[in-house]
C-alpha cells in the first residue's frame, strides 16, 4: 500500500471524489455542491493506493492561525475496509502533520467511527450532534 498526498485537480484527486460520493454522500442521498468541491483546492489530499488503485482518502483542512488541521472526507473502499488502509492514512496524516508544523487534528466522527478513531487516541469532546442527518461526535487528537 502506497499513501501520498495527491494534487487537487489531478486525475487522482477526481478518482478520489467519486470514492467520496460512493461511501459517503451516495448511501444517504446526498451529492456534491460543485462549488464546495472547488473550495477543496485550499486542503491537503492524502490517498492511499494498491498498485495503481486509489483504494482510500481523506482531506486535511488547515488553520493554521490555530496550529490545526480539520481531518474530513474520509473514505475507504468498502473491499478494503478493515484491511489497515484507514488506519494507515490517518497516521500518514499525522506525520505529514507535524512535518508542516501543526499541533493538532480535530474531526467530526460518524457515530459508527467513533471506536476506530479513539482506538488511534483521538478524544471526545461534547455531546452528539447531527451533521449531514446522522450523528456524529467532535473528536481531536494532540500532536
């Protein structure tokens, strides 16, 4: 398995919106604001690939007045779930992370993701909230 970051607009960086869309947005009947999309070109891409398929992603959205990047959009393979690629990208992330000089990641865990990201030592912070209609908690992790 290969994990890199990607370039926004590259072919891979497309690939990579459509995995979003086939394990994020498209169970729940949602798509993607074309307008949203193009605001992506401000984060980092970090994908994970076997061979030369894209089988797993996620975006980092820096703050970097507050030291913090927002992890999001993160979406692996249905085949390749629970094979290492999620937990492979996160800690790639958190290595990039730190090479660029931030200090902490926070995100919005979907309630089912909750026991992966806290096995990774991210912690809870507040109570559940809804976001796209299915619950999610805050989640963050120090550097």
């Amino acid at each position: 398995m290969n994990i890199l970051k990607i370039d926004f607009g590259s072919p891979e960086q497309i690939a990579s919106v459509k995995l979003r869309y086939a394990v994020l947005r498209e169970p729940l009947g949602l798509t993607y604001d074309e307008g949203v999309l193009a605001t992506e070109n401000e984060d980092f891409h970090i994908a994970a690939f076997s061979e030369n398929e894209l089988v797993g992603i996620l975006l980092l959205k820096p703050f970097h007045e507050q030291g913090m990047l927002k992890m999001r959009q993160v979406a692996v393979n249905p085949l390749w779930q629970r094979k290492g690629v999620g937990r492979n990208l996160v800690n790639f992330s958190e290595e990039f992370a730190r090479k660029k000089g931030f200090k902490k990641i926070e995100l919005h865990a979907r309630e089912n993701a909750i026991p992966f990201y806290t096995s990774l030592h991210y912690i809870v912070e507040g109570d559940m909230f809804l976001e796209v209609g299915i619950p999610h908690k805050k989640m963050y992790k120090v550097l």
